[in-house]
C-alpha cells in the first residue's frame, strides 16, 4: 500500500496538514522556531499560511518568512487560478522571503515556467517555489504524528507490517 493524497478530504483539511507538516519541522536543520499563521476562513488574497522560521547557521541567528498558498484541486492547478493575486506583492506586503505553493495535484506547465521567471528575474531576490502532492506526501511520511493523524489508513498499515516483522 502507498500514501495517497485521496486520504485528505477537502481544502481545509489539506491547509491544516500543510500548517501541521511546518510545526513539525522546528528543531530540524537548524531551525530554533516556527511560527505557523493560517489565515483563517473567507478570502485570503493568495495567503492561507504565514510561517516564519527563526534558524540559525552556527553564526547568527535569523528569520526567514514564507507566504504559502494551498490548491486542493483534482486537476493541475493553471494560471487562471492564481490571476487574482499579484504573489510577488504579496510577499513585499506581509515582508515575506518567498511563496510557496502548495498542490494536491501538478501545477500545470505555464505556472512552473511562471515560477521558473519569478526566480530568475525577480530584482528582490525573493524564492518562489512549488510542491505538489508528491513532494508534500515525501515530505510527511517521514513524521509518524502527521500519519497517524492525516493518513490513519496508510499508518496502520504500515504499523501492521512493522509489529507483522516483530513476530
């Protein structure tokens, strides 16, 4: 049996495992502490989660502010369904240092070359990055708590083979 994204039933659910799956990273790769923002119900303006990361590299320690954008669509997620938001104002607005979105499917590939120009021309220097669902899946099954709690099916199976292999 594989993970799969099916488990997650709707948008909301999928914004609270992106917020989850942030929390769960603090005390990793130098990472002091997150702050994890959900924005809350109704329009968002292209924000459905601010996190901030205070990190330190052994030298200093710093901030690093990611707004991040969740699409729990069926299909690829197009340009049309990002027109509203202007995403490198809104990284300036909420002095961000980059937008993550965050897909249940593949993003199609006029967003992946829109990001790759956002990248590669942006004069703030700002990051802009996707996930899809097999990028956010590779990064849960690694945090037994997010199983356990997102992918219930999923983690008794696998809990199953593991006391099945103790036997």
């Amino acid at each position: 049996m594989k993970i799969s994204i099916t488990e997650i039933e709707d948008w909301e659910e999928f914004e609270d495992l992106v917020a989850a799956y942030f929390r769960e990273v603090k005390n990793e790769n130098n990472i002091i502490d997150v702050k994890v923002e959900p924005s809350g119900k109704g329009s968002d303006g292209g924000r459905d989660i601010l996190v901030t990361f205070e990190v330190n590299d052994s030298i200093i320690t710093y901030t690093r502010k990611w707004v991040v954008q969740c699409k729990f669509y069926d299909k690829s997620i197009s340009k049309t369904h990002l027109a509203t938001v202007n995403i490198p104002s809104l990284i300036h607005e909420y002095g961000a240092d980059g937008y993550l979105l965050v897909c249940k499917n593949n993003p199609a590939q006029k967003v992946t070359e829109m990001f790759e120009n956002f990248r590669k021309n942006c004069c703030f220097k700002y990051s802009y990055w996707i996930w899809d669902g097999r990028d956010l899946l590779g990064r849960i099954q690694i945090k037994d708590k997010l199983l356990k709690q997102y992918f219930p099916e999923y983690y008794n199976f696998t809990k199953s083979i593991e006391k099945d292999k103790k036997i």
